[in-house]
C-alpha cells in the first residue's frame, strides 16, 4: 500500500466552470467559480500549458493559468465539497493552486467574488468620507456570511452536473477577511463541518486600517480547524493567530510556517508579495509596505504552496472522509514531513475539543 502524502498531485484531472448566479433575496449576481474531478480521458490536460485553462483578474490583464482544465467532462458522482473564500477586495481565482490541488483529490471546490467585489453598491465611492467609508466596510462585513451560504445553497441545489456534493460532507476554507469568514460560518450554519483558516483575521486588538472583524465561536457543536499562519506576517500577526486559536472551541490544530508573509497564501506569491510592498497605502496603513519584507528573504510560492495545499487537504481527508491515515498524519511529526521538503514550520500544539492531545 502506497504511503499517504497530501502534497502529490491527486489521481483525478481537475476540471473546472464559472457560472453566474444570482442571489435574488439581496438582488446581487456573483460569478462563481467551480472545480471538480473531470473524466479520465482528460489525464494530464490540466497540467499541460496548452490545454490548461487561462483567464485573467479583475484590474490585471496579464493571463494567468490555472491546474484545470475549462468546461472539462466531469467523473459522475457524489463527492465532498468544500467553500473558499477570498481575501478583501481579491477574486474567486485567488488560490487556484489550492482549489485545483483539492478537486484533484476528489473534493467539489466552489468559490465566488464576494460582495465588497461584485455589488455595485459596496464598490468604493470617490470622494467618499470617512463615515461612508466605515458605513461601506461594516455593510461588506455583513455580507460575507450570507455570501458563502449563498454558494453553498447555490452548489447544493444544482442538479444539472454530472458531479454531486454531499451535502453531509462540506467544508470550508479562507485565507485573510476570508478566513474570518470560514470562522464566522459555522456560527450560523451547521452545515458546514470542517474549517481551514488561513491567517485569518478577527483577533480582538487589530492593526490601524485593519477590518475589525470579531468572532464568538459559538459553534453549538466540534467543527475540527486547522489553522494555517506565517510567523513574518505583517497584516496578521501572529500574536493574533494564537489568540484566535485558544479561543477555538473544537479540534483545532495551528502550524505555522516560517519565514512567510501574508500573501504566502495566495497564487503567484512572489509576483503579489512585491506588488504590495510597493504599492502607496492610505495613511492608516501606511505601515504595510514599510514593514514588509523583500520576497528574497522569504520562502518562495513553491514552497508556501506546498505547505497550504499539503495540510489543508490532510485536514479535509481527516474530517470529511474520515481518513486514518489522515489523521495519523496530523498526529504524527508534521514539521518533520515539511522539513524533508524543505520546508521550515512549528506545530503549536493539537487538541480536541474538551482537552489537549
């Protein structure tokens, strides 16, 4: 029997559609991006430049790849699903190195331009004051949520795919504003059973110019987490990133990788970790660009991609399909398995919910 490494590419092609939904309760279209193992006859197309797919983000026009391959025939059947949800102000394309990574494994992967990004309404108002500015970011704030169970309902109800996800396997996964929205989901939505949360935000004392995002963890039942930091976090500190995780009341797990900042997280991770170091800030963060580190002094995307990838699908294997050799995997020596692929991290401790392992 072969030995259980989340960090292999998985047995199934990635596919991939976009679709537009509209949430006619709040009168908002999103664009929704969705990944699921594609049919055997697709082998090795969504890793090949030619027929991979291409797309570009909103405000760059450069075209970007994606590990999926576009409008790909599916491989029938009932599957895990997992909700991503992007940083502030990002895309649903944010973390396609993931998203691909985990259909690829067998997962339903389904993420959308959140509403701060698709609703007119929020956009940000030349000339706007600072009360409208805080009235715009408390109503973006509001939104998330409803956004993220708004795709789920929306993922859940479509029945014309050939791929189907079980609505009693679903889990969700963010990075930034969006991994304050895989913690705030559970506290209004029991459907979802498993959380990633990658530097999340909605630590009680936030940097200035930082959303004030807060969280009860009032779960009403274990919802396993892992939290995925980086220890040279400018936005997201990680003095925030423990806070967050001794109030955690369920399973929860915290790794921390080294020497990586916030946009370690995201795709082309050297290209975006530069564009925000010089990039000119509003004055209340100001202090972003000034404090971060050049990429040369930090891990590179490769590295910071296999980290992500690797542990947030041992995380989904352990929970949604109830994989021992997942959860032996999280058990056993994690920094050792990372340190053989060169890269350097810290586990800070695992624990169940009612007591410490």
């Amino acid at each position: 029997m072969s030995r259980y490494d989340p960090f292999f590419r998985g047995p199934f092609p990635a596919g991939v559609q976009t679709v537009q939904s509209l949430d006619s309760a709040r009168n908002r279209s999103f664009p929704c991006e969705i990944w699921y193992p594609a049919a055997a006859a697709h082998q090795g197309q969504d890793l090949s430049p030619e027929t991979q797919d291409v797309f570009t983000v909103p405000q760059i026009n450069t075209p970007r790849r994606q590990a999926a391959v576009r409008n790909a025939a599916a491989h029938p059947g009932a599957y895990p699903a997992i909700v991503f949800s992007h940083h502030s102000g990002g895309h649903r394309r944010a973390a396609t190195f993931l998203c691909t990574h985990l259909s690829s494994h067998g997962y339903i992967v389904a993420a959308l331009d959140h509403s701060e990004v698709s609703a007119p309404e929020l956009a940000i108002q030349q000339g706007e004051t600072r009360e409208q500015r805080t009235a715009r970011m408390q109503a973006a704030i509001a939104s998330r949520v409803p956004d993220v169970r708004f795709l789920l309902d929306r993922l859940l109800s479509d029945t014309a795919f050939d791929v189907r996800p079980d609505p009693e396997r679903i889990g969700i996964v963010g990075h930034s504003f969006g991994g304050w929205t895989a913690l705030a989901a559970p506290e209004t939505d029991s459907r979802f059973r498993a959380v990633v949360a990658l530097a999340p935000g909605g630590a009680s004392n936030p940097r200035p110019g930082i959303l004030p995002v807060t969280l009860t963890f009032a779960w009403g039942g274990d919802v396993p987490v892992l939290y995925l930091v980086a220890d040279n976090d400018v936005c997201l500190p990680l003095v925030g990133m423990h806070e967050l995780f001794d109030r955690t009341v369920a399973t929860k797990q915290m790794i921390i990788v080294r020497r990586a900042d916030h946009m370690h997280f995201m795709d082309n991770v050297e290209e975006q970790h530069e564009a925000v170091r010089n990039m000119t800030f509003p004055e209340e963060l100001s202090w972003i660009p000034r404090e971060m580190k050049p990429i040369t002094e930090l891990i590179s995307g490769e590295q910071a991609h296999l980290f992500v990838r690797g542990l947030t699908l041992a995380h989904m294997d352990a929970v949604l399909k109830q994989s021992g050799e997942a959860q032996r995997f999280l058990e056993g020596d994690i920094t050792g398995e990372l340190a053989a692929r060169g890269v350097e991290a810290l586990a800070y401790h695992h624990a169940r919910a009612g007591g410490t392992q």
